[in-house]
C-alpha cells in the first residue's frame, strides 16, 4: 500500500502574531523530543466529490493558527541557554497525498491493526524531534479510495496531550465556524518561584533525566525492523478476572482501579518478556495532567504533565 505525494504547502497564521519569544517552562524541557503523531480517519459516506476539500483544510488551519501560532514557530536557544519558540516564517507543511488502493473499510474489518496501517499516512517522524530547525507540527491530509485520513504530528515540548487534542478540536470548530475558547499561551504561570524545600521528596517523586534513557534517533532506526504489533483485546469478563486477582483480599485496603490491575497485568508481562533479573529494580510511571492541581487554566496550551 503506497502513498503518493502530491504537493506540500506551508501554512501559517491567517492573523498577524506575537513576535516575542516564548520561553518554554521547566515542564516543556523536561519532555522527550518526540512527535505525538495521530490519525484520524473521516469516511466518505454520501460519495461528495469534494469531501474534505484539501483548500478547505488548509485555510481553515492557517485560521486556527492565528491562535495556536506557536505551531507555526521554531525552536531558539537563547542566551542563557533556555529554548524558547519564535515566529517563524516557514509555517506548518502541510502534505497533501493520495493512496487509492487503502480504505477505511479494510481497516475498519481488521480491527484497526496498526501493523497494516501504512507508515506513509505520518506526516513526520521522530528523526528531527531534536532539532533547532524541526517543524513544531506537520499535517499530512491524504485522499483514500472512501475516506480521507488526517495525520497530524506535534512536537512534546510544544505541548502535552491536553493540548493537542484542545488544538484538533478547535481546529474543527474553527472549520465549521463554531466559537470556541482560545488557549492561554503564558507559560511563566508554571515559573518557579519562592525557595522551594531542600528535603528529599518520597519514592512517589523521582527526579529523573528523561534523555539519558532516550533512544537516539540512529537507534530507533536501526530496530524498527524488528517490531512485531499486535492488537490485544480485552473483555469485560477479561477485566473483571484481572481486577479480581490484582486487588487486595484486606477489606481495610483501598480500592484499586481497573486500569491499575490492567496495568499492572501487562507491565508483569512485558518484564518477564524483557528478561528482566527478578532482583533489578524497574518502575512504571503514569503521566497525569496537573491544570487542575496547580489551578492552571484549563485551556493552557503547553505541557502541565507530571
């Protein structure tokens, strides 16, 4: 299954915007120099010659731009050595392509394999991430032979997943015209400030270097090859058996989740599989919004994770 490049534009903000840098906050450096890359699959039902009309894309991203403009910038180290986003002229490629012997239908009757889902619907991968000059966000808007499939890739360190899906739904709204709340850009709300305790904090707060542990881009490539995915499905009945045999006969204990005991079950399975020694120490950590925690604004735009 191929996918054909037709042409790529560049968009940028339909308004003007702020020139002034944006220092990124402690929890933006702190984040993998990843793209989270998603696609969403819209299926042509009524068979519309210009469903999805890829002018009609373009421009209203280039609007909703004008609120997310830090999109549309590039990385800058400063003086200090601090990263900070600045107005860049270049703007967000936007690759327009065609794959006409893939449809949502076949995937859709495969339960949604990723291993069948061609790599060439990505827009961009993780081999520029690090990079002063990678774009902050790429979309790729490709034609299949019912559908279309809408790939947008965000660089971490502009934002965390709140962010992300704040900016794909308001990009939707913005489409239809449907007001919306604009995001909140001032990430000096998450500057330290006061004399913060010199204590230790408990085993619940690690401060670790996310980089150290991070495969380069060299690695990544050379092991890709190598990945076998698969699709694991779990019942209700499924998640009740695991629960049940996860949580604590000890009435007096508290309650665990489901997706503790889920969790719990795979990252067994997955040490074991790793051959991990049964006297090594591993931890498995979850992110979790902290907007609400450190009354942020629930709009702010950036990453708020821990």
């Amino acid at each position: 299954m191929t996918v054909n490049v037709k042409e790529t534009y560049f968009a940028r903000p339909a308004k003007p915007v702020s020139n002034s840098p944006l220092l990124l906050s402690n929890y933006d450096l702190v984040m993998m120099p990843v793209y989270a890359s998603y696609i969403f699959f819209f299926k042509n039902v009524n068979n519309e010659n210009d469903f999805m009309d890829a002018n009609k894309v373009f421009s209203s991203l280039e609007d909703v731009l004008s609120d997310y403009y830090p999109l549309a910038g590039q990385l800058r180290e400063e003086p200090e050595g601090r990263m900070s986003i600045v107005r860049s002229d270049r703007g967000v490629p936007f690759i327009v392509a065609e794959s006409p012997d893939i449809t949502i239908k076949q995937l859709e009757e495969k339960n949604w394999d990723g291993s069948l889902t061609p790599d060439g619907l990505i827009p961009i991968h993780n081999v520029l991430a690090g990079s002063i000059d990678a774009p902050l966000c790429a979309i790729k808007l490709t034609t299949l032979a019912d559908g279309v499939a809408l790939a947008v890739a965000a660089n971490h360190l502009a934002t965390d997943g709140n962010g992300f899906f704040r900016f794909v739904v308001n990009w939707g709204r913005k489409a239809r015209k449907e007001p919306f709340i604009p995001p909140v850009h001032d990430r000096s709300l998450l500057k330290a400030s006061g004399n913060p305790p010199t204590q230790e904090h408990n085993t619940d707060f690690i401060v670790m270097d996310p980089r150290s542990n991070f495969i380069t881009a060299n690695d990544s490539l050379q092991v890709t090859s190598t990945i076998i995915r698969r699709m694991v499905h779990f019942s209700k009945n499924d998640l009740r058996k695991i629960h049940d045999a996860y949580s604590s006969k000890d009435p007096s204990d508290s309650r665990i989740s489901m997706n503790d005991a889920l969790t719990a079950h795979i990252w067994r399975t997955v040490t074991r599989a790793r051959g991990v020694p049964l006297d090594e120490q591993v931890v498995c950590v979850f992110p979790r919004d902290i907007r609400g925690v450190l009354n942020l604004p629930p709009n702010y735009f950036g990453n708020a994770v821990m």
